[in-house]
C-alpha cells in the first residue's frame, strides 16, 4: 500500500474542481451528505452521483444516475463499499479523471494499483473534510 501523504492530499485538494460523490445520499445524517455539503462550501463543483436517486436534487444539485453522466471530472470520491470500490475505480480510469478518493473504511488495494498505474492520484480511507482541517486548509479552493 502507498499511502498519500500530505503534500499530495494538500496539492489535490487545492488543485481539484470538479468532483463526482458517488453513493452521495440525500438524508443528512449520513456521511456522504455532510461530506458533500462540505465539498461544496469548499467552493467546488460537486455532483453528487446515486442511480436510486436520479433526477433528484441534494443540496441543490441534480443527482446523476451514473458517474459517465456526472463527467467531466477531477476527482471521484467513492462511498461504497470495499467490494464495490473497485468497479467505480475502473469507470473513473476510463473516464479520464485525474484522482480517486476512497472515504475512510473502503481500501480495495486492487483498484488503487489499477488507477496508479493508469496515472491517477489515489487516497484510500480517509475523508476530504478531515484532511481538509486538519491541514488547515482556506476556506474555499483558490483563496
């Protein structure tokens, strides 16, 4: 496993712009909610990503049914779970994102070899918003 360390979470956190959510849920006790919330008051633009809710708004912005849908993109962060990490990680290569986030608990080693090899940035369980604060990050990208 290589793990990112802080200057490549730093870099790609100030660097990244658009973002697609996928398992971005619409009720706000869930983490992918709040994580979401969080990723747009950074100053990003976020799609959240859930075929169970397509069409539907979160936050204020449209829900798509795939992450192709959700494209162009930066960045794909990833709550799904372990097993089904890899899938998303496969579609985001071929889709041309720059990076993969996989939130805290979802480690598929696989599918990061797999995106490290085709030249994306990987960050496996861990969460934007707490690398965020605790690098002490502006308040919004590009401040």
């Amino acid at each position: 496993m290589t793990a990112a360390d802080d200057t490549t979470i730093r870099d790609l956190l100030l660097a990244t712009r658009r973002i697609a959510v996928v398992g971005a849920s619409d009720r706000p006790d869930r983490p992918s909610h709040g994580v979401f919330g969080f990723l747009l008051a950074r100053g990003y633009d976020a799609t959240p990503v859930n075929p169970v809710l397509a069409g539907k708004a979160i936050l204020g912005r449209e829900v798509a049914a795939t992450l192709a849908a959700a494209g162009p993109l930066d960045m794909v962060d990833i709550f799904r779970r372990s097993a089904e990490a890899g899938a998303v990680v496969d579609e985001a290569i071929a889709l041309g994102a720059k990076s993969v986030w996989l939130q805290l608990g979802v480690v598929d080693e696989a599918a990061a070899a797999r995106a490290r090899a085709a030249g994306l940035v990987v960050v496996m369980d861990r969460c934007p918003a707490i690398e965020w604060r605790r690098l002490n990050l502006p308040a919004r990208i590009g401040a």
